[in-house]
C-alpha cells in the first residue's frame, strides 16, 4: 500500500504545481499595473543606444582622440558608488514614490541637456555624470516593483522586465548605429538627430512612470495581484495510508 500510494501522490503533486503556474501566469497576464510599467521600461530602454554612439561622435564632431570621452567619463561609476553607499541608506527614509519620481525628473533633463551636445561638450559630459547621482534609485525602484506582487511571483515579475529592457536595449542599438539616425558628417541641429530621438523616449517613458506612481493610473495604492497561490484551486492532497501515519 506505501508504494502503490507514491505514485499517486506524485501526480498529485505535478498537478498541484502545473495548477499554481497556469494561476500566476493568467494573473500577470492581466495585470495593468504591471502592463503599463513595462510599457515605461521599453520606452526608457530605447534611448539607451544612445550610449554606443557617442565616442564615435567625439570623434566626428569635436575631433577628440580615442579615449578622450572614456577620460572624461570615468568619475561616474566612483559617482555611482558614492550614490548606492551614501545617498542610499538616506534615500530609504523617505517614500518609494518621491525617490523614484526624482530619479525619472532627473534622466529626463539629462536627456533634454544632451540635446545640445553637438554645441558643447559640456552637454555631453556633465548630464552623465549628474546621472550617475541618482544611481540610489536603483534598488529603491526594484524594491517599490516587488512590493506590487506576492513574493512567488516577483521573480516572474522581474524576469519579464529584464527581458523587455533587454529587448529595447538591442532594438535601440540597431536604431541609433543606423546611418538615418547617426551622421558623421553632421554639424549643429542637424547632428544632434540622435539626441533628440533619446529624449523623446525618455520623457515618453519617464512621463507614463510618473504618472503610474503618482496614482493617475494605478489608483493611488498597490494594485498588483492580490491573491496569491492559496487562492488557486488545486486537488487535494491524498489521505495517508495507515502505515505512513505510523511513520
């Protein structure tokens, strides 16, 4: 009787499980807070090839050496660092909300400043470094997502926005290393075609997060699922045998 009851026991088990992650599927599938929040990412992931550009632009624009951005650029992961380990712990006392609506004002006018890079090299220097401030907002942001969903399914939920970030970023890259966007030959507004595409994403991404958080869209409170694998119908489990009770 012990062993004839395993077998069954394990296709119960099976189907217990199939049942728990055709449940989280359907809910993620219908969620709207997460729908838009993705939308915000890819939109934001689309300005990013911004970034495998910009030493070739150096190059063609202000006739610098190889090298001469990264020289310039270097302070932003010591930035970065400083930003985590400092800034962080106090940024954690204050509401997810506010801090991730800082970190989206932010790159949005380090977008618009980069706008008049083909003008100054100060426009292409300065918004990065500013950037890497408010590199606090990176977990504070992850951290204020999970909160949206139960805890077996914020690795589903994360995974999905790494994909859709991993997507925009590689779309990105073939879009802006295209010759209808970049031009070497370039000068004035002219070359500055790629700087305004990148801030036309990062304001349409950053402007649909902020009003996701502030609310307008969301309702104002944590809308994620709110049932959790409990509220799945699954099979019951099999009453024991009698020898298994002993043990």
């Amino acid at each position: 009787p012990v062993l004839s009851s395993t077998p069954r026991m394990g296709k119960l088990s099976l189907r217990r499980m199939v049942s728990v992650v055709l449940f989280q599927s359907r809910s993620l599938a219908s969620n709207r807070f997460l729908h838009i929040w993705l939308v915000a990412i890819l939109l934001k992931s689309l300005s990013t090839g911004l970034a495998g550009i910009q030493a070739a632009f150096t190059l063609a624009v202000y006739a610098w050496q190889p090298g001469d951005l990264q020289a310039l650029i270097w302070p932003s992961g010591l930035l970065s660092f400083g930003s985590l380990s400092m800034l962080g712990p106090l940024a954690s006392r204050h509401k997810a909300q506010t801090i991730i609506a800082l970190a989206s004002l932010t790159g949005m006018a380090v977008h618009l400043c980069s706008v008049l890079a083909p003008f100054s090299p100060k426009a292409l220097v300065g918004p990065q470094l500013l950037h890497s401030i408010v590199s606090f907002a990176r977990p504070i942001t992850t951290a204020f997502l999970s909160g949206h969903f139960p805890a077996e399914q914020q690795a589903k939920v994360h995974a999905i926005t790494h994909f859709c970030h991993n997507l925009g970023t590689s779309a990105s890259m073939a879009l802006f290393s295209g010759s209808s966007v970049f031009r070497p030959q370039a000068r004035g507004w002219d070359a500055a075609r790629p700087f305004i595409l990148a801030a036309i994403f990062s304001l349409a991404g950053n402007s649909i997060k902020l009003v996701l958080i502030c609310g307008r869209l969301g309702g104002g409170q944590k809308i994620g699922l709110k049932k959790t694998t409990s509220d799945c119908h699954v099979p019951p489990s099999p009453p024991l045998s009698p020898k298994l009770e002993a043990l």
